[in-house]
C-alpha cells in the first residue's frame, strides 16, 4: 500500500475491484454448471456472495473516524501493519485447516450400505503428531518475534526533548488534559500538534485517574492505555495528518462509561500555538450578573474559571469553555441552547453525570447561560 | 443389555448381588414413592451422583435461559443508536448479571453436572469418591445461584432492577469500593461468586478422587476415557484458580465492611492487584470451561465417525500441556494496563504457546472423522460446527496475543466477539452435542431427532449472524460495555444484524426446550446403546440403576464395548 493511501484504506486485494472479478469467476462457474454437478455450482455462488457481502461490509468501514486500521499516526501504524502480518498468518492457518477438516466431513461421511462394517480403526501416527507439533511452533516463534520487536518499539522509545507533555486525568465520565509547559488545564478535547517527520514532535501523555480505573483510546492515533489510580502510566502519539480523531473510554468506569467520548485535535503547529495562547489567558468576563450566579452558587466547588474565584477542581475546567465543540464530554454539541438544558437539568444528554441540576430559575438559567457563552 | 451380569473380555464375571433397601418396588433401581413431596424428597436428599449430575444440568438450562433473556435486552438496547430501551443504570446491571451467570451458573455448573453423571459410569464405578460432599457441593452452587438472584428483589426493590451488582463481571477496583459502589449490589456479587466457589472446589476434587481411586479393574489411566481425563486436568485447574478469586472477594468485603485497604486506591491500596488476582483465576477459568468441551467431543467424533480417537497419548499429553500453559497466560488480559515492555513480550509468547496443544486437539479430531463413516446425528453436527467455530477462535485468540494489536482490539467488540465464539461457538455447541448424546442415557428416551436438526441449523445461523459480524464493530473501534453508541460511527447496521443474529439463537433455544420436555414424555425408547458407542457407560441401561453396574466391570482396552463387539479385533493388540 502506497503512502498516499487514505485512512482506514485496506490492502488493495479486499478493494471493490476485487469483485467484479470474483463475479465473473462466478459466472464461469455457472457455465460449469452445465457440465459439472449443480451442488459445486451452488458452493461457489454461496462463496461469491458471502466474499462480497464481507466486502461491502469492509467497504463501508473505511470512511469511519475510529477504525483500527489507522496510517495517520504512530503507534497506530506499527500495530496496522503487524495487524496485517498476523491477519494474513491467521486467514493463511484457516484456509489449510480448514479445508482439510472440510474435505474429511465432505469424503468420509457415511454412505448408503456403510452401516454393514466399521471403517479401518487407526489410533494414531507419532509422526504425523510430530509433523503438527512441530509446524505449529516454528510459526509461534516467526510471530513472537515479530511482536516482541514491536513491542520494544512502540514502549522502549526514548523521548526527544522537543515533545510536548500532557498529562491526562480520568474522571467519572470526563477527561481532563493539563499542559505543564504551558500552564493551562483544559477538558475532554485534546489539541496537539502535527508531528513533522523530519522533525517529529511528538506527545508524551501522562496517564492517570481521579477516581476508577478508565482507558484512553483513540484508534487512529495509538493503542489504548488504562488511567489507573495510584498506578501512573505513559503512552505517546505522533500523529502525521492534521484532523479531528475521535475516541473514548475503553475501561467500563461507571454509570455513563458510554458516554465519556473523547476528541483529539491534531494542528498544524500555528493553530496549535494560537490556541495555546487563549488557553493561557484568563476568562475575560463581561456579564456581571451571570458570573454572580455563576460564583454564588455551587457551581464554584467544582468548576474553575481561571482569573476568578472559582477554583473547583472536581468537574471540568471551564475558563475556555466556548473553544470547545461539545460538552459532557462529548455526549452533546456546544451550543448556548444546550449549554441552558445542560445547566438546568444534566439528565437530559446524561442521565448518570455527577453534575447535579442546581434548579436554578429560569431567569438565573439565561444569566448564567449569557456568561458561560463568554468564556471564549 | 440387562442390568445384571456383565461380562468382559480378558475378564470374568463377578457375581455381585446388589443389596438395596426393599421400600416399595423399584423400577430400574430407583424406589418409586407415592406422592409427589416423597418424589422431590428423595431428589434434595440425593447423593447418587447421576441425579446430582442431572440437577446440575437442569439448573444450569434454567440460568441459560434467564441470561439469554439478558442477552436479549442487551442486544435490544443495542440494536439502534441512542436507544432508551433500558436506563444506563439498568443495562449496566444486566450486563453484568448476563457475564456473571454464564460463568458461573451456567458454564461451570453444566460442565460439572455432566463431569458428576458421566465420570464413575464411565470409569465403572457405583458413585463419586464422596457422596456427601458431591451433594454439598451442588447446593451450594445452587445458593450462590440462587443469592445473586436474589439481589433483584432485595435490596432497594424490583424498581431500578434491584440492587442487582453493575460493575461489570471482572468488576475492577476501585469500582466495586464502598465509595463508588454504594448499597449492597457488590456484596450480592462478591459473596454469591464465594458461595459458589466453595461448590466448585468440593466438586474439584471429588472428580480428582474419583478418577484416581474408584476406577475398575483394568482400567489404567491410559486406558481412561480422554472425558475423564480432561475433567482431571480441568479439576486441578478448578482447585487452582478458584482459591485466588475466593481470596480476592474476602479481601474485597473486608476492604468495603471492616476498614481493610487491599483495594483502596485513595488510601494507597493497589487497583493493579485486583487485576493481577482476578485473571490469575480468570484465565485458567477460560480453559475449565473448554476443557470439557473437548472432552464431549473427545467422545462424540468418535463414536460417530465410527472410528478410535487418533492419537490418545498425544491427546492426553496436550491437555496436560495445556493445563499448564493456561496458569502462565493471565497477564494477557492486562496489555494495556502499563506493564513493562519485557511482561508484554513474556505473556504474548505464552499465549501463543496455548495454540501448539491446542492446534494438536483440532488435527487429532479431523484425523479421527479422516477415514471414517461419518453419521451426522445432531449430537456429530453440533460437534463438527464446535471443530470449525473452535478453530476462528482460536485464530482470533492468536490475533490478540500480539500485543500492539491487542493495544488496539482490547475491550473493544471484538474481544467480546472473540470470547463468545468460544463460549458459544465452541463449549455451548458442544453442551448441545452432549445433551443429544447423552439424553438417552439419562431419561431412556431419545430427543427428537427433527427437532434437533431444526435446532441446529436455525441456532447456526443465528451464531453465525451475531458473532461473525460482532468482530467488525471492534474494528471499528466499539469498545464494550457501553450502554449506547453515536449514530456516526458506522456501527448502526453491524448492531442491527448482530442483533437480529440473535433473535434466531432465542428462537432455537425455544425449539430446544420444547424439544427436552417433549421427548421427555414421547421420545422414542433408547435402551441401552443407541449410538452403537464404546464407552462403559452404555453398557448399562438407560437410565441406569442406582448402583450402574451390577457386577463391576472388567476392562482390556480403552473401548471396552468395542471388545464386547468385536471378540475377534480386541483394541487391546493395537493399544
């Protein structure tokens, strides 16, 4: 496969091309028919359709945003490709068997008349058993070393100096990302930088939990990786493609594990540095009245808004709030309208939040809706 | 063949006259009572290892059917994107109920009823080692069953399902601590799954006993049925794994009741230990539960292909090696929980290494059935779809050894997919496989064979619709677990066929059902032998008396009914 290749593309032997071949081979087999007996006939055209039905269901996989089958960032391209190693491996192991378990079925199953005597009684050949022990391990041994060099290079790496940190914090059902470079803390979308391969610069998570033990996974971009309390792992991504990567918890922490959908932001290092640069700043607030309620209320015990008194630590931090596209951790666009039902009532996109409906009125709805919607 | 004298080649009769208690007549051995109470009387206070064997099986076909109703609602909720069928709350618990019965209540307990009702005839003997612990270990399988249950009702009430446990079946620390788990739901948990270990560690070594000691004469251990022998390495797995599980749920409970910190992770206890004590039980649990699958295919393939197993001693030899690969492998459910790169490696290699014996056991059965007369009964199609469904599963268990992929496919839908192929595609297939075989034997009646076939085929196709496209989701990225899914991930149809997969599967498990009550009453009269089998076990009737044989046999081979059969062709000269 060619670098050019799209994400998600699948080796050139399962694309659709593949089908019209397969087609006319099918019908070859119809003109066969004429001379062979109908059963082969209908073995291959059950054949052709379940192949194409797999492809067409491979087909419809490629456009997808958290398929495994990923080039757009390392490690997710080093475990793409020994996916294929060990797919061809596998795919290779069924064929033989297979065909061999099938054509004992087929063959020597009873005829008509085969009830008078019992079939030649055979216990058993040390050399064929020899021959099925031995085949069975030299392939364990091509495939350990495949893996283990792997495995050495995606965990044994050594990091450059010119990476950026991050370190991310599980939550119940939240993430949280803070930046020790540059000083900020931000929530459940991750912005990086797109790694040059000619001067990478990749990202260095720190993982850890608040609470529960979660996972983080964005498939495009790398395998998961639990965030353990008390156990503080390390992962890193270089991704090559600017885009958004979408993932989410893959460790069942709770209630709303479902819903605890994470983004990866890869930009170019202008975007990136622009957006670090807001990040940085303090939330310049205008709308006096919705800040009161905002401080006044419990909000503040769990919410902080750098640059104000709310210093909360417990939810997401909120002083950059309207940069990001979606809240509850993705479970609903960021729109002032859905921040208002969010407010009001959590139930509404996310039936298991910790975040409690503060019955508010209506009035002091709208004023702290006006004053989350400045927090730019 | 009568009840009586049974005699042997290489062996005389011993005459052994039978001594029973002269309460009322009896009707092949058992004493039939009047009434009804009398009836279910003598069923609890049994210690005859075939009607334990029985109400094991009973009550695990009871708890099959409760989980696949759990199943269902699972796969309801899943069928569509942002579906509201069921709360999040209440999915999580049925989830978790589903994971943890099927283990537990339904896995564990059939295979062990069938280990109870088959091993001491198979080996000619009149009972277990140990009678009494037999029937105490039965019931208190049947109260930890009975105790999860139970957590539906108690608790908060029917309302919100209870206070069923919801923290998933491996139930990871800190999840299940007092602060993350409030109310009783976890305990119902921890202490039904304690409950019934101590069931599974009697019943353990009971087998062990039994298959060491009671076995009649001639019969060696290479001449033991490869069933008895499977049930030997799957108990000395039992008495391993379940005691780390006992002692990771004691810890838990002091952890949540008397102030202990093994898994309090804000007081400096580890959540790492869990995992390292759950799937130190957990994976050798993998193999208790496939180990006697290959046991009944041991034995069906066989007799249906009308030929000796290929390759005893190799068999034997790879069930013993994988045995002890199996209690090297735990780690692999733990790639990503950030070990060393040199643990990844280690535990990718002894993965691997399960595939060489296990590889063995799929090449030993096709060479059996190689040469044969193959008759397809249900009980030999349901053991040769086990043969091909076992090998994908095992060739996707292989994919998620190589641990930068299963960085990837871990906990997502294609793990799940993986695991139910060899749940169900290979130890549920041959339960079936064994319950057709071996109905005769217990009621006397044969199960319908049109059923069963209508049985297999709609019960295949709806496996096949449910578990073959559930691996592409994983692809895709599905993690599991998760109660609703975004519309735009390219999921929405793959659920919707895994879904209708399987409406098929309930729908042949109804035909099933209907068909072990209907032949109960009007199946066709099986006598003694109706596979025209070799094992000792047909040589008595059916159902057998209560002491099985009348005289104890005497064996000269490993097919000792083969012998009866073919005095001129004893198995005894190629042996």
């Amino acid at each position: 496969m060619g670098d050019e290749s799209g994400p998600g593309d699948l080796p050139p032997v399962l694309k659709d091309e593949a089908v019209p071949n397969l087609r006319s081979r099918d019908d070859r087999g119809s003109e066969a028919a004429v001379v062979f007996p109908i059963k082969r006939h209908a073995l291959r055209g059950i054949a052709a359709v379940l192949f194409s039905a797999l492809l067409s269901a491979h087909a419809y996989a490629i456009p997808q945003g958290t398929s495994v089958f990923s080039r757009d960032a390392t490690p997710a391209s080093g475990s793409f490709s020994l996916q294929l190693f060990v797919y061809t491996i596998t795919i290779g192991i069924f064929i033989v068997v297979g065909s061999l378990g099938a054509y004992a079925v087929v063959k020597f199953r009873a005829k008509p008349g085969d009830e008078k005597a019992e079939p030649v009684q055979i216990f058993g050949s040390n050399q064929i058993e020899l021959s099925w022990t031995i085949i069975p391990v030299l392939i364990v041994v091509v495939l350990f070393l495949t893996t283990a060099r792997m495995i050495f290079a995606i965990q044994d790496t050594h990091e450059p100096g010119n990476s950026i940190k991050v370190t991310a914090i599980g939550h119940q059902f939240w993430w949280e990302f803070q930046y020790p470079q540059y000083g900020f803390t931000t929530a459940n979308e991750l912005h990086v930088p797109v790694s040059d391969p000619k001067d990478p610069t990749p990202t260095y998570l720190k993982l850890g939990s608040a609470d529960v033990v979660h996972s983080f996974w964005v498939p495009r971009l790398a395998g998961k990786t639990d965030m353990i309390p008390g156990h503080p792992n390390e992962m890193w991504i270089d991704p090559s493609k600017p885009g958004m990567y979408e993932g989410q918890c893959s460790q069942f922490c709770g209630t709303e594990h479902a819903k605890m959908l994470l983004r990866v932001y890869v930009q170019s290092r202008t975007d990136f540095d622009a957006w670090v640069k807001n990040q940085q700043t303090d939330a310049v607030a205008t709308e006096e009245q919705g800040k009161r309620v905002f401080e006044s209320q419990a909000c503040i015990n769990c919410h902080a808004v750098k640059g104000t008194i709310a210093n909360g630590r417990y939810g997401p931090d909120l002083t950059h709030l309207m940069s990001r596209d979606t809240i509850a951790a993705g479970a609903a666009e960021n729109t002032p309208d859905n921040l208002r039902r969010w407010v009001e009532n959590p139930e509404v996109f996310k039936s298991g939040s910790n975040m409690p409906a503060m019955n508010l009125t209506p009035e002091q709805l709208t004023q702290v809706t006006a004053y989350l919607a400045t927090l730019k | 063949m009568s009840d009586s004298a049974l005699p042997m080649p290489g062996g005389g009769v011993r005459d052994v006259t039978p001594e029973r208690p002269s309460t009322g007549h009896t009707v092949a051995g058992y004493p039939v009572r009047e009434t009804f109470l009398e009836k279910a009387h003598s069923w609890v206070v049994t210690v005859d290892h075939k009607k334990l064997g029985i109400m094991y099986i009973v009550y695990s076909l009871l708890f099959l059917v409760v989980a696949g109703i759990e199943a269902m609602v699972i796969r309801i909720q899943l069928a569509v994107p942002h579906n509201t069928f069921v709360s999040p709350q209440v999915y999580n618990r049925v989830f978790t109920m589903h994971g943890t019965t099927m283990v537990f209540f339904v896995g564990m307990p059939i295979l062990i009823g069938f280990a109870n009702y088959l091993i001491p005839l198979m080996i000619g003997a009149r009972d277990m080692a140990f009678p009494r612990l037999n029937a105490f270990s039965f019931w208190m399988t049947a109260l930890g069953g009975i105790l999860l249950y139970y957590s539906f009702i108690g608790g908060v009430g029917l309302s919100n399902a209870g206070s069923a446990p919801d923290v998933g079946w491996f139930a990871y620390a800190p999840l299940t601590s007092k602060a993350f788990s409030r109310g009783h739901s976890t305990d119902y948990w921890a202490l039904s799954l304690t409950i019934s270990g101590v069931g599974s560690i009697g019943a353990a070594i009971n087998m062990i006993a039994t298959t060491i000691c009671m076995r009649c004469k001639g019969m060696t251990m290479f001449r033991l049925p490869l069933l008895a022998w499977l049930y030997v390495v799957q108990a000395a797995l039992i008495l391993v794994a379940i005691g780390p599980l006992t002692a990771a749920q004691i810890m838990l409970m002091v952890d949540r009741y008397l102030g202990g910190h093994f898994f309090d992770t804000q007081a400096g206890g580890s959540a790492y230990i869990w995992m390292h004590f759950f799937w130190i039980f957990g994976h050798p649990e993998v193999y208790v539960l496939v180990l006697p699958a290959f046991a009944f295919a041991n034995e069906i393939i066989p007799t249906f292909s009308r030929k000796a197993i290929f390759g005893y001693p190799a068999m034997v030899a790879a069930s013993v090696a994988i045995g002890f690969v199996s209690l090297g492998v735990w780690a692999h459910h733990m790639f990503t929980v950030g070990m060393t790169s040199v643990s990844n490696a280690f535990f990718a290699l002894s993965t691997m290494l399960v595939a060489v014996p296990t590889g063995i056991k799929i090449f030993n059965w096709i060479a059996t059935m190689w040469g044969g007369k193959i008759r397809f009964a249900t009980a030999m199609i349901f053991c040769v779809a086990f043969v091909f469904q076992f090998l994908i599963s095992g060739l996707t268990g292989i994919i998620l050894s190589v641990a930068p992929v299963d960085w990837q496919l871990h906990n997502s839908y294609f793990v799940v997919a993986h695991f139910h192929y060899v749940l169900v595609g290979g130890i549920l297939f041959t339960i079936f496989g064994a319950i057709y075989y071996w109905y005769p034997k217990m009621t006397g009646r044969m199960l319908d064979e049109k059923l069963g076939k209508i049985h297999f085929w709609i019960f295949l196709i709806g496996f096949h619709l449910t578990f073959d496209f559930m691996h592409i989701p994983g692809f895709l990225g599905m993690p599991r677990h998760i109660y609703t899914y975004e519309p735009d991930r390219g999921w929405n149809t793959l659920n919707m066929i895994v879904s209708c997969g399987a409406v098929f599967q309930s729908v042949a498990i109804a035909i099933f059902v209907y068909n072990l009550v209907y032949s109960y009453f009007k199946g066709a009269e099986a006598g003694a032998d109706p596979w025209d089998a070799w094992t000792l076990e047909w040589a008595t009737t059916s159902p057998p008396p209560a002491y099985n044989f009348a005289t104890e046999p005497i064996v000269g081979s490993r097919r000792p009914l083969w012998d009866l059969k073919h005095p001129d062709d004893l198995d005894s000269q190629w042996e």
